[in-house]
C-alpha cells in the first residue's frame, strides 16, 4: 500500500510523528513553537521550559499512538496546545508553585473523544516519567537486572520477556524490585512497608514465587489491603518500565530529532547582545524590510520552498522486487537525495511503465534537480491519468512554473485543482501567495 504525505494537513502530523518523519516534525516546530513558547513564558517559565514541555507533548503524543489508534476529526492544534497546557500544570504542580485557574479556551473546542485522548496520553506519559524517575535512582546492577528481566531478547520483534519463571529471575531481582516498590510507596504515601512483603510481591507478580509459598501468599492477598496496594504498584511499574525500556528504533530516531530540532527553533543563537546590539539591529532589520517593500519582488521570496516539501511513504511489501525499489527511493527521496531517488525510480518505470506513484515522485525529484522538461513530462503523463495523483501532479507542475517565475502559467495549473481535492487548500493558500 501506499501514500502520499503533505506537510500542514492536520490528519498526518499524528502519521509524522509515529514514522519520525524529519519533515513533517519540522512543519509541527514551525506551527507552535512560538505558541507554546509564549504561552509559558508569560506563565513564569523559561525558553527551556518551553522546549522541554514541546517534547514532552510530542513523545506523549508518540507513545500513545503506538498503542492506540487516534483519529483526529478536529484540527491538530488545539489537540496538541491542549497536551502542552496540561503538561506545564503539572510541571508547575512538581516545583510547588502557584498555578493559575483559568479555563483553556481549546477543551471547548474539542470533543469529548479528543478530550479522552488528551487525559489518558497525559497520564500515561506522567506515569512512565514516573516510574523511569525511580528507575534510574537504582543502581546500575539493579537497573540491569530489572531490565533484562522485562525486556527479553528481541528475536520476533516483540521487544518483551514473556513471564519469566523463578529459575530465570536472578536472585537480585526481588530486593532491586522491592527497592523500586519501596519508593513508589514512599513518594506517594509516605509510609513504609513490612519487612519482606514488597520482595515477596516482586517475585509474585513475576510469576516467581516458588509454590510453597504462593497459596499463603495469594491467602494473604485477599485479606490484606496494604498487600494488594503493593501488587498493584509492582504490576504498575512492570507495565510502565515494559513499555518505557523495550527497544524502539523509530523512539531513537524520534528523540534525535527532537533534540536537533530543539537547538534550531528554540535556541537558534545563544548571543550576549546589549542594548546598543538590539538597537542597531533593530534599525538594520527595519531598513531591510524597508528596502523590501520597495525594491524586492514577491519572487524573490522562497515561496517554492514553503510549498514544495513533500514525504514520499511506501509500505515494503517482502518478496516484490518493485516493491523494494520503491522502499529504497523513499528513502532517498525523505533524505532529500533527489538524484539517487530519480535513479532508483528510473529503476521502477522500467519494470512497470505505468506506475503513476513512481512517476509522480521522480516528476517531484526532478524538479528538485531543476530538471523542469522532463519533470513536466513525468507529471503531465499523472495528470492524464486517473491516478490518485492526478491534482496533487498539477501543483506540482504550478510549482515547477514558479520556479521558472511564471507566474501565470503556475496560476493556470494551480487552478485546475478542484476543491474536493485533497491538495485544493494548500494550492489555494499558494494562489493566494501569487495574487
């Protein structure tokens, strides 16, 4: 199967993020950090506030999609300011300061299904910050030890041990585990627990606890509140930690991302400037505008760059040598490797003269490689066709005329866009830019 992604439509930010797409992460920074920067800074934080709760959202966000389907029948931002809100009260909530009660103007424009997403992604995210809080103030061996004891080898892909038996448990794992109990308890309740019951519970939950001793164990369980209260904390950071350690490649790759993205849309310059600084620079950048007003054309700005990004997905499917190609050419195509991207496709269209997919996307990279006669061949032909990319190869071919500056004829295509196309509001939000 595959798929044509275009940045700005709300319906695939979620899509982005789970496939660590570099492009559509960038759209999502562009969109709302300033937002959110905004919003925290005028409620006593700071610009590395505002980037850490940015991430926080997204990784919630992430996290929680892997695990459940979410279908957005709203716009994205409100959704997603919604999630950065909450997280900064709870932040405030941490450091004990005041927090102010005011009602956010986006839980009236959500529904109650977009309102459930945005309470249990939050509350999953701060349980797993939680758990992997008290994790990491373990020591490094019991770190390992629990570690190895959940997350088991990752021969099938699933990334979990299945219930371990008490001869594969190392001896250390219940006191590391009663260590991990003990703290929850402790931070939460403020109480401490009998001797031996925690490390008892750790083995149990594990399904290790040698039969002996489970009957009286399970015996106790029923009667015993503080005992079930132990369990349940122990299941609880057996679930958190499970999904918090198990490898994730796309987790990785997502959290360099945001790292990188982090340094360019939050910290672009650290700079020392004093006030003569700002006011020099104030009065050059008024001149430049200025002389924009005046002297520069609208082309001169890079409108083709606001409008060309694109992401080009495709599900491998084994077995199908076009299939791989086509895999292979995303790849390059996502990296912006635009001339080994036409390689690979050439590749393609050979085997299968009348992919329009692949015609499609080496009618883009060719525009990228400002080869413009032979990309309009490619996307002529789309156009033609009844593909499903037919209108989204006439904004391109607009934008292949702007690229030449040719205003009129980049009009001319950009028009014959119905509006019940997908594309139709970001070619309308293009013309709007020509007018």
């Amino acid at each position: 199967m595959t798929s044509t992604r275009l940045l700005y439509n709300d319906d695939e930010y979620i899509d982005g993020l789970l496939d660590s797409s570099p492009a559509i992460i960038d759209a999502i920074y562009r969109q709302f950090a300033k937002k959110v920067s905004t919003f925290i800074l005028q409620r006593g934080g700071t610009q590395k506030d505002a980037a850490h709760i940015f991430e926080i959202a997204l990784t919630d966000i992430y996290a929680y999609a892997r695990q459940h389907r979410i279908e957005l029948a709203t716009r994205f931002e409100p959704f997603f300011m919604l999630v950065c809100k909450i997280a900064w009260r709870k932040e405030l909530q941490k450091r004990q300061m005041d927090v102010r009660d005011e009602a956010e103007p986006e839980i009236a424009t959500l529904d109650n299904t977009h309102l459930q997403y945005v309470r249990e992604l939050t509350e999953n995210g701060e349980n797993k910050r939680y758990w992997l809080k008290l994790f990491h103030q373990l020591t490094a061996a019991c770190q390992q030890t629990i570690q190895q004891a959940l997350i088991g080898p990752v021969a099938d892909g699933a990334g979990t041990n299945p219930q371990p038996t008490a001869g594969l448990l190392p001896k250390i794992f219940a006191p590391c585990m009663s260590t991990l109990i003990k703290s929850s308890v402790v931070s939460r309740a403020g109480k401490e627990l009998p001797a031996g019951s925690s490390e008892q519970a750790a083995l149990y939950i594990m399904q290790g606890l040698p039969e002996t001793e489970k009957v009286s164990f399970e015996a106790e369980l029923k009667e015993n509140i503080a005992l079930q209260e132990i369990v349940q904390r122990g299941r609880n950071a057996v679930e958190w930690l499970r999904r918090a350690l198990a490898p994730d490649n796309t987790r990785r790759e997502l959290a360099q991302i945001l790292a990188d993205m982090r340094q360019r849309w939050f910290y672009p310059k650290d700079r020392d400037i004093n006030r003569i600084g700002l006011y020099v620079m104030g009065i050059t950048v008024l001149a430049i505008i200025i002389a924009s007003l005046l002297f520069i054309s609208p082309w001169h700005k890079d409108v083709y760059r606001q409008f060309a990004a694109t992401e080009m997905v495709h599900h491998h499917k084994p077995g199908n040598d076009t299939s791989k190609l086509l895999h292979a050419a995303a790849r390059h195509f996502n990296r912006r490797r635009f001339s080994q991207t036409v390689e690979v496709l050439n590749q393609v269209l050979e085997i299968s003269p009348s992919n329009m997919y692949a015609r499609y996307y080496r009618g883009i990279s060719l525009i990228e490689t400002n080869q413009l006669a032979r990309a309009r061949n490619d996307l002529q032909a789309v156009y033609d066709s009844n593909s499903p990319y037919r209108y989204d190869a006439a904004f391109y071919m607009g934008l292949s005329y702007l690229k030449e500056r040719d205003r009129q004829q980049s009009l001319e295509w950009l028009l014959k866009i119905p509006e019940q196309a997908p594309v139709y509001w970001k070619a309308k939000k293009l013309i709007d830019e020509l007018q």
